[in-house]
C-alpha cells in the first residue's frame, strides 16, 4: 500500500511555531499494557526535519491539498472544509504544524500519545492529532508506526478514521485523524449497570463494528486488535475503529458468489380475491465476498483476553482471529466481562488454547427470555470455535455473518443512517436525516406514499432490483409453480 497522495506533509517553514504540553497520565484499563509515561511535545525555531522528511517537505508542492473527494464518504465534512481553507490561507499552500493548537491530552498507548487539537484560525472543527516520540521506540515498533500510517492513507468508510495529514519532524511522527468525543466503549460499558449493554445496543454496535472489519478484509488488512478500548464512539453515537499499528496486510481476491434461497410465496386467485395459492420461489442471490483466506503470520500480538486459540498456540493465523475477537466482544458487550478470563493472564490464556466451551454464568429468566439473547447466544457460539476452520466467518467473511439470525431485520446499506441508541455517558449529536425518525410530517407523508406506489408499478413490472434486509446486492428471483 503507497500512501495517499493527497495526504498533506509538513514542509520545512514552521519557525514561527512555539508550543508545548506536558502531561503524566495513568493507563486506564487493566488489560493494556500501557504504562506510566511523561511527554513533552515542543515545536520551536530549533526544530529541524530529518533527512528523510526534508526530501519529502522539499518535493511538496502547492497543489498537494487535501482533495475532498478523495474519499467520498467525507467530501462534506466541515474538518475537510476547515483544512482546505488552512492551506489556501497558508503562503506555501501546505499544512504545517504552526497551523495546530494542543487543548488537552486525550489518551495514550504503546506508541505514543494522542491530543485534541484545532487549528489555530478555526475554532468549529475538532481533530485529534497522534504524536509518536521515534526516539523512544524499537526498531519493531517503529515499523509498526509505518504500519499504521499506510493503512491510515488507504482507508475511505464511515466507521473508520480519516487520515487528515501526516506529520513528520524531527523525531516525531504525527497523524492528524478524527476526534471522537464520546470517548471509547470500554468507558461506555463502565458506566453502565453491570458493565453490560442492553441487547438492541449490542446490536447495533457489534453490526456497525462488523461493517469496518468487512471493509478491511476486503482491502486485505487482518486487524488483530480489536476491543472495546479501539472502539470509539463519534459525536454522532456512530463507531469508529482505531489504532491499526498491529495490523497485517494479505492478498485478497474479491469474488461474486450467487446463492440461491427456497421459500414460500401466498397469492389470491382470480380478479376478486379467491382461494389462497401457495407458490415455491427460488431466489437467486448475488453477494460480494471478499475474505483474505491466504493470510498468514506467526507474530503473537494483542489483548491477551482478545486472543484467539491458533494466535496463543503460535502456530500461525490468518484473518479468523478478528472473527473469533468479534464473538469476544460481542460476549462481553452482553455479559460484561470476557468468556475466558482467569484469575491471571497465564490463566486466561490456558483457558483459550484448551477445549473448554463458552459458558455464561448465572442468569435471571428475565435476562434469559429477552427477545434476540437465543439468537446473540448462537452467534457467539459459532464464532468461538476453537478450530478456525470451522469458525463462522472464516471462508467468506462478514458476508456469512451478516446472514446470521441476530441481525435479523437490518438494512445493510442504510446502517450509517441509523439513530444510534442512547446510553449514560455519552452526548449525541442528532442528525435531522437520521433512518430511525418517529416524526411523521405531511411531507414525509407524502414522500412515503410516492415511494410505495413507486415500489408497487416496479413490482408489477417483474423488477429483479431487490434490497432484501440482509443484502447488499441486487437479486434475480424465479418464480416455480
């Protein structure tokens, strides 16, 4: 993967810049391995490139802005809006870090620290900015620092960050990405009763995360990293994914499959009504699939409770362990907590690696009665399979999981319209567009009737267009007396 073009770097004229921040701040999950650290970040007139970032400042030239519809799902973003008018007011035409105001510390991790910052002529767009301090790390993290910036480069989806600039100088490397205020979903289940979530958020978090996961196996990119902690949550209630510095990348061959579905269809007779007839239908359905079954890797990386049994034994993986963590989150979104934790991480990973079945403690016939626990319960249980070949998911990806009864009634293309569910903690920025409106205006009424007589003359018509609730793709029926 080569970095996007049109990703803006920093050039070498940034003398006027002068600021700094300082921080100490704790790890905030006992799972991370994240550790008590102190960074200064501080730009001034003795900041200098290194060689390789002079050369890539000296070759920029002016026209190389963001393009705001390079990645469509954005092009009207006030963050896109906010940055071209940067650049156009900046005597170079180029982004550079005196354009960037710090406000606070958002959170850290092995790599480095991440910030919320504006920019200093805008006060109305939020970004978050990732600084890595390249001195204080490995040659291997440093490669998972070059890891991470080319997936950021590639990525264009809802559900994933955009990758704004990528900063380097000195010896820091920065990415200028989303900021999601909303924090993350492990804060989220903290603040709920039980650490648990009720079973229509789960929903709607677990099929918004299994969307991004999609969009990275069709890309090729094995995540290994997922958990509630890389889970956060816009100022729309919407998901995002982060942290991509343990990805791995694979080759992928996208492919149409056509799967053909029986069932019943019930007509009346004659012109007026008459007996019932029952006809048999087959429908022919067409679906992208695009899994990167080939992939490979022996390196042994993640969240210990996240880990799936073929990582722990070290064996060798390829893409089923992110659908094996999917099932983990899943679980632990409905449970809160994970299906095998032990008393220790050693003993955690034994109860992995050994043949011991899911279980899930005790529950209250209330709990267990709820509509859609059966279905929530089946899923995690196909993906907790310890054999990855068996594992759902693991020959053509999202596109089997999609199919599962739990998610049962959602419109895979419309997702990131949804209204998001509300919870404690978290503030919601509505949309007035948002799918799940209860507010019924004569105008949408009459939109709702236009569009249903339009459905019916496309359906007299014998129109093979159908967006049936769990596909993405049109389908081709044939009727069967």
């Amino acid at each position: 993967m080569e970095d996007d073009n049109h990703t803006p770097t920093l050039s070498r004229q940034d003398s006027d810049l002068d600021f700094s921040f300082t921080t100490t701040v704790a790890s905030s999950s006992a799972r991370s391995s994240l550790a008590r650290s102190s960074l200064c970040l501080s730009f001034n007139e003795s900041t200098r490139l290194s060689s390789a970032s002079a050369s890539a400042a000296a070759s920029t030239s002016s026209t190389v802005i963001p393009n705001l519809h390079s990645r469509p799902h954005r092009k009207s973003d006030v963050n896109w809006s906010a940055i071209k008018a940067a650049t156009n007011l900046s005597s170079d035409g180029t982004l550079h870090l005196r354009h960037l105001k710090l406000v606070r510390l958002v959170g850290s991790g092995n790599l480095g620290r991440v910030f919320l910052c504006r920019l200093r002529d805008y006060e109305h767009a939020n970004f978050a900015i990732k600084v890595v301090d390249n001195n204080l790390l490995t040659s291997k993290k440093l490669a998972h620092v070059q890891t991470e910036g080319r997936i950021l480069s590639s990525l264009d989806h809802p559900f994933l960050p955009t990758l704004y600039a990528h900063i380097e100088v000195s010896h820091y490397t920065c990415f200028l990405i989303d900021f999601c205020p909303n924090g993350d979903l492990h804060s989220l289940l903290r603040k709920q009763p039980n650490y648990r979530l009720p079973i229509g958020s789960v929903r709607f978090f677990a099929a918004e995360v299994l969307v991004a996961l999609e969009y990275l196996h069709s890309l090729g990119i094995v995540y290994r990293d997922l958990k509630p902690e890389n889970i956060l949550i816009r100022e729309d209630g919407h998901i995002m994914l982060s942290d991509f510095d343990l990805c791995f990348s694979a080759d992928v061959e996208p492919k149409l499959d056509n799967r053909t579905i029986t069932g019943n269809r019930r007509s009346r007779g004659g012109c007026y009504g008459g007996s019932i007839q029952i006809h048999a239908e087959e429908e022919t359905v067409t679906e992208f699939v695009a899994e990167p079954t080939t992939a490979f890797s022996k390196s042994c990386v993640g969240t210990h409770e996240y880990l799936a049994p073929e990582l722990v034994n070290g064996n060798g993986h390829g893409s089923g362990v992110d659908w094996w963590a999917f099932g983990v989150l899943v679980y632990e979104l409905l449970y809160g907590r994970t299906p095998f934790r032990g008393g220790s991480k050693e003993s955690t990973l034994r109860n992995i690696a050994s043949s011991k079945v899911v279980t899930y403690g005790r529950e209250t016939e209330t709990e267990e009665a709820q509509p859609g626990m059966a279905e929530a319960k089946d899923l995690i249980e196909k993906l907790l399979v310890k054999d990855p070949r068996r594992r759902l998911g693991c020959s053509r990806g999202a596109t089997d999981i999609k199919r599962h009864p739990f998610f049962d009634g959602i419109k895979w293309p419309l997702i990131r319209t949804y209204s998001p569910p509300e919870h404690r903690g978290v503030v919601i920025k509505r949309n007035s567009k948002s799918h799940a409106s209860h507010v019924i205006t004569p105008s949408k009424r009459r939109r709702w009737i236009w569009k249903g007589l339009s459905y019916m003359l496309m359906k007299s018509k014998g129109s093979k267009r159908n967006l049936n609730s769990n596909q993405n793709y049109y389908c081709c029926r044939n009727n069967v007396l």
